[in-house]
C-alpha cells in the first residue's frame, strides 16, 4: 500500500493512518468527498457515513490480508467497480489463497475486515492484545510479535493525535512461516 514506505536500510515509516482523527477535527475535502485511499478504506468511509478509529482498523486489516497472500484484497478495474468491490465482494480469508495462513491469523484478518462496525475488532488495543495471544509457534520469532506491537502503538499514536509513528526494521520479517516441502 502507499501508505508504507520502505526506506533503502530497510525501515519501515507509516504514513496516513489516523483518517478518522484528522475527520473529526478537520474538514480537507469537499462536502461528500471520499477520504483515505480506495482499496483500504472502510465501508463507512465510502459511503459517506460517520466514521471512526475502527476506519483505521479495516485499513490494516486490508494491509495485512495483501501482505499475506501478496494480493489485494479489493480490486476493481475502474474506481466504480473497485468501490462496489469493497462493499459488495465476498471476503476469503487469507488461508484461502495461502493454505499455510493459521486460522488463528484468519480470525485476526478477518476480524479487522468486518464490514459491519458491531462486528469489527473494537480497538487498536483489542488489536494488539489478539496479536500477542497468537501463539509463538505462529511467528517468526519474537521480533515479528515486536514489530506487530509497534505497528499496534502507532496507529493508536495516530489516532490520539501523535505524529506519524515510525516503525525501524532491518528487514521484513513474516506473520507465519512458509510450510516447508517434505
């Protein structure tokens, strides 16, 4: 997504989390224009609702899903049919493209990618608190749960009015490890 940017040693640097925050106080586009990119914004946010930090929520929820299968998980060939995509489209989880995927991580996945607001993860805390319940066999060592932890802390720095919130990696690291041919 455009919003993650990786530098050339590797760190990781987020930008444009905290739409709904920045909605609340402020007014950047015209009256009914759609804010945040097509594709990772939420159902609320593109049909002109009000909306919340749970915006943001689906918004990682949408990053997560590309990053573990490598697609997009809305996908339109004009910004009509990608808009209808994201409303309308049947979600998969991850595991559906990517068998390896845990059902664990699907439920993380899927969780945040709930169209219905009841029904989304609340918080950027509930958030991290399912992360770190994911169990330790699931990741690749401690260091992705850290990562995954301070992706956590940034968007909630972001939605209490923080500065945008850096992430420094040394490198990608994975959610799940690739299965290994036997």
């Amino acid at each position: 997504p455009p919003n993650i940017l990786v530098s050339r040693i590797g760190e990781v640097k987020l930008g444009d989390f905290g739409i709904a925050r920045v909605a609340d106080h402020t007014s950047l586009t015209a009256a009914g224009a759609v804010r945040g990119k097509m594709g990772y914004s939420s159902p609320e946010q593109l049909t002109g609702q009000p909306y919340d930090s749970r915006a943001d929520l689906f918004a990682i929820g949408a990053t997560l899903h590309e990053v573990l299968t490598g697609k997009r998980v809305f996908k339109g060939e004009s910004e009509v049919t990608l808009l209808m995509d994201c409303l309308h489209a049947v979600l998969f989880p991850p595991s559906a493209e990517r068998p390896e995927v845990p059902f664990e991580v699907d439920r993380v996945v899927m969780g945040l990618l709930a169209r219905d607001l009841e029904e989304r993860t609340p918080s950027a805390q509930e958030l991290g608190r399912q992360l770190a319940a994911l169990p330790a066999e699931l990741t690749d060592e401690k260091e992705a749960r850290r990562q995954l932890g301070e992706l956590v802390v940034a968007v909630q720095s972001a939605q209490q009015g923080a500065p945008v919130a850096e992430l420094a990696t040394n490198q990608p690291t994975a959610i799940v490890r690739p299965q290994t041919s036997r």
